[in-house]
C-alpha cells in the first residue's frame, strides 16, 4: 500500500471510529482534498469500510480480515521484528519467498506473510495444509550471533513462543503443550507446525528462516482424513473465531521476547518456559529417526542441547538429535 | 566433453602412450574413422596434444593441466564422491554454484570445479585468494542423513580428510596439523580452507555443501600481503609442482572415506585420525567469537561434539562452539 493512504488509514484508526473531516485530513497529511479522496479509494479497493460523513468527512467503520502489513504493525510492540512486513495473498511457501529475501539480503526480522500457500512445507518434506483466509503463515528472516552447535536449541525456543501466545489467546496455558522438538498442540491436538531452515557458515548460523503455521480460524471438519483427528485451531477449539492480525501481533511480541533471550543467555534461560510446556516426560512415543530408523520408548526430559531422551524397554536411555515423534495412545507396559 | 571425444580420449589413454589407429578406434567405438577424426580434434581444442602417427593412427602425447571432469574422473575410485563433476575455468565462488545446483536438486556427491575465482569464500564472509589454473577449488553437494546438532563434528571431519590427502603428497604427517576447526596448516602455514554452507530443515540437515580451496601450486611470493607469512602452498612447500588432478582423485577418495565413516559411526570413529593432527593443544590462543568476543587462553582438545575447549588464564574452561583462532606465537606464561 501507497504511503499516502497508510497515513489516511493510520489517522482514521486513531479517531477511533469517529469521523474525520477531509480538510483536517488533508492539513495533518499536508496534500490536498482531493488527495485524502484518492487515498481513501485506494483504501476501500484493499477491503477498508470507509463511510463518508455529511460535510465531507471520513469514518473507518470496518477493517478487512487480511494480514496486510498495515493491520499487523498497528500498535506493533516490537523492537525489531515485523518492521519490515511482505504481504502476499497466496504464494508457494513463505519460507521459500523468505530464503530468497534473506539470500538478497533481507534485514534480521524480516517477514514474509502469505494468506495461503499451495506449497507449504512442514518438515521431513512434508506438507503443510494451508486454506487461505482463515490462518497465519509467515516466515521470518533472522541473522543471529549465533553457533551452529546452538541452533537445535533455538528450534524449542520456537516452540515454546508459539506455546505462549496460543495459551495467551485461548486463556487456558494447561491445555497446550509441546511436542518435541516444536510442535504446539491444543487439547491434544496439532495447532501449529515450525520449520526452521537454516544456512551455517562453517561453525557459525549465517542467517535462518523461521517458517511459522498457526491454525486459527480453519474449521476441523475441512481438515484432510489424515489430520483430521490430530489436529485442530484455535477457533474449532475456542467455539469461537480468533482476530488473526492481533495474534499475530502478540505472537510477534513473544517470539522477539524468546529470541532475544536465547541470544542473550542461551536456551537454558527458557528451560523453565519450555518445561511449563512439555508434557512428554513418562508417555511412552515412537521415534522414527533420520535414515528409517525406529525407536520406541518412554520419553524423559530433553538435554540442555535439545536432545531427546527416550528410555527404550530394554532400560537403556538413547539421545534423539532429530525425530518425527509420535505419542502412543497404548497404555505403558512398565513403570 | 561430448560422450564421443571422451570415449576416443579413454581409449587413448588406455594405450599408455602407445599409438592406436584410426581404424581400431572407429571399430571399437561403433564410429567411422572421420568421426573419430573430429573428436581427436576436439581433443586438441580443449588443449589436449594428440600426434597423429605415420599410417592414420593417434597418440596421447600431453593432458592439458586442467581439472577437466574427465581428468577427475579417470580411474577416480570413489563409489558416490564427485560422480558427475561440473567444470568452470572461472567463476564467482564454487560455493555459491553448487548451492544453486543443490537447490535445484543435484545429488550426493556432485562436484563443482573452478579454475578460479573472483569471489572465493572464506568463512565469516572472508574471501579465499584464489589465482586461476594453479590451486583447486571444489564444492561438492551432500545429502546426508544427519541430524542438525552432528553437523559441527562433519565440519572437524573435513578437515580430516584434506589434512590426510596433504600429508600425502607432502609424504610427510608430521608438518601437517589442522587448526580449529578446520584450517589445515603445512610447516605451520595455512594451505587450505574449507566452507561447509549447509541448510537445516527442522533438527535434521537437508543439505550440504562443502567447498574446498587448496593452495597446490601458487607461488607463496604472489600471495597478497596480508597471508604471505601465515599461508603457503604445497608447491612452496616442496619446491616443486604437484599434479593437481591426481590430488584432487585422492581427496576425493580419502574424503567420500571420512563422509562414509563419520554418517556410518560418528566423530568418535574418525577421533584418532583428528588427533593425530591436531597440535593445538596447550598453545596459547586468542578467539575471536560471533558478537566480536575475544578469548585468550590455551587450547585444549576438543570435546566430543567438536567444541574447542580453551583454558582461561584464571583457570576457568570455557567451551568454544564457534569463532576464530589465532595461535599466538608468544610462549605461554602459565604452564
């Protein structure tokens, strides 16, 4: 959107509903009349509801439900991340469009948004169901300082940012949890996947992309078979639909918050925040590793890198560095 | 190469330097003796020096020094490692060709090779001085099935594997080491250095790739002035020229050996060939870590996972995940 109507848009959202003649408009944005007219008929062709008042005035009445940058970054509380914000309304994937971006140089907190994806990526080259219009997908570019040794930790952390803004949203943190190593369910269920594909320079992470889906306002029952009774949203949970842009919003703050943290102090700053979150210690999973192989077990705690400990039935612990987890439904045979 | 001259140029060499008529190489080709004609003079285009002989037949006199695939690839004995090899007389950076190839879906073990570049990588964004038709520069594509947090030790085995194929033909072990992580020095002069570039989806690796620069003919005297003390070549070294194609097959070879080894049983399995060249340990260094950090203390060894562990002068042992090392040539004060 033109700079122009960003700034019309931002003075109608602080009258608050209120009208705002033109001519004031025109004066705080020093163009002319006819320029705030121009800038409000670009407004309505993006989805804004603007009434024209009697005497020749303006009231935003109704926002559109889009993820536009202009709806994100209102009242952003964020110190560097979403400032920069890409808009697209169905892509491929948001985090191919965000690798592109960081390989041309995109700035630290640089975010791509998409409201559907044809092709979105979920890890082991699966697929990542993405109906456009009712969840959030976005993919954000990061330079930390960072050692690669020190990045399966930021993949947790992650998670546990996006734990804390779904429990913020639905009012109840008992209810989330996390699997290993960054799923976030709901009830038990599956609301939001993070991919974290990243680029290392010798021992040292060049830059990453962190790939974000949150289900929000997607209805269960259009779920395909295969997840249909493993996953679930926001709003299929809740009874009720989610405001999209305002997560998104707080999930920025939170995210940032994590980031920080990490950097600052290392995943061990979090440990408590992610063990909140984990509810895995002493349920017996299934772990298929890189290369096919199988491992069954009770989980235990993860190690300060990250590692997931599985305690086999034989009584042996093994570390699990990458693994697609599933949580059995069966009863532990041993104590 | 076409398929056609590189048939008449194996068969040639075959020979042994023997002459092969123009008759036996149409037969034995399937072709007429005017096309074998026309690839021997392809042969010569592409610098190679073919006699013709009294009676119509044809004689390999002289290769042309170049590291053309089918140089590489004759009597290569790897099983996977550089299999299809792309030749560049000079490019940007060999790095940022096989990124795109491997984004672009090039298999395990594709090879790139410059004879030179404008753009050589070094790691923390550092060039790599790279002189056309003197040295070798490679970048080979991996798709291995490893975890993210193994990806550090890959970067130690590396340098493993070019301290092993340098020792050869320096016929002598003791003059090489390889400085943490992966520098390997010659007569305590850097001769190489390698960039692993990798991309993580998740916990798991997706791919790799790892270029390879080796200072084998450059005349140490040309060298910019900033590395003329601290680098050398094996040339330099030796006071003679190395064949830069057979020291390419014989990396190739030790390195598909190091790859296969650290995928099948870890670092731990390949931890004696490392120490062996690892001379770090309690010389005194200084660190320079991401965030601009400095560490002075003493090297130790490395841990398990390929952290550096650095003794403090006050004592204290800190663990170094990333950053640059400088040995310092002052004798160290504490004992």
């Amino acid at each position: 959107m033109k700079d122009g109507a960003a700034r019309v848009l931002e003075a109608l959202r602080e009258a608050g509903g209120r009208p705002c003649s033109g001519g004031s408009l025109a004066e705080a944005l020093g163009v002319t009349r006819a320029q705030v007219w121009k800038h409000v008929e670009a407004l309505r062709r993006r989805g804004y509801e603007v009434e024209g008042t009697p005497g020749g005035g303006y009231r935003l009445v109704c926002v559109p439900d889009r993820l536009y940058p202009e709806e994100l970054q209102a009242g952003l509380a964020t110190r560097w991340l979403a400032h920069e914000v890409e808009w697209l309304d169905l892509t491929d994937s948001t985090n191919r469009v965000a690798g592109e971006r960081a390989r041309a140089g995109a700035p630290h907190g640089y975010c791509v948004v998409a409201e559907g994806q044809t092709a979105g990526r979920g890890r082991q080259g699966r697929s990542f169901f993405s109906p456009p219009y009712l969840n959030l997908y976005t993919s954000i570019v990061l330079r930390p300082e960072l050692a690669l040794a020190e990045a399966p930790t930021l993949i947790l952390a992650a998670g546990v940012a996006v734990a804390e803004a779904v429990a913020d949203c639905v009012g109840d943190p008992q209810k989330v949890e996390v699997k290993w190593p960054n799923d976030v369910l709901l009830g038990g269920r599956k609301t939001s996947g993070i991919l974290m594909e990243l680029v290392a320079e010798g021992t040292r992470v060049g830059h990453l992309v962190l790939g974000i889906g949150v289900n929000l306002n997607v209805d269960r029952a259009t779920f395909p078979e295969e997840f249909r009774e493993t996953a679930t949203s926001l709003a299929s949970y809740l009874g009720r639909p989610v405001e999209r842009a305002a997560f998104a919003r707080r999930l920025f703050v939170t995210l940032e918050g994590v980031l920080d943290l990490h950097a600052a102090r290392g995943f061990a700053a979090l440990r408590p925040r992610f063990d909140f979150f984990y509810r895995m210690a002493g349920r017996p999973i299934v772990v298929s590793e890189p290369g096919g192989a199988r491992l069954e077990g009770v989980a235990l705690a993860p190690d300060a890198d990250g590692a997931l400990n599985v305690r086999r039935h034989d009584g042996e612990v093994v570390r699990v560095l990458a693994g697609d987890v599933t949580l059995s439904a069966r009863a532990e045979a041993r104590p």
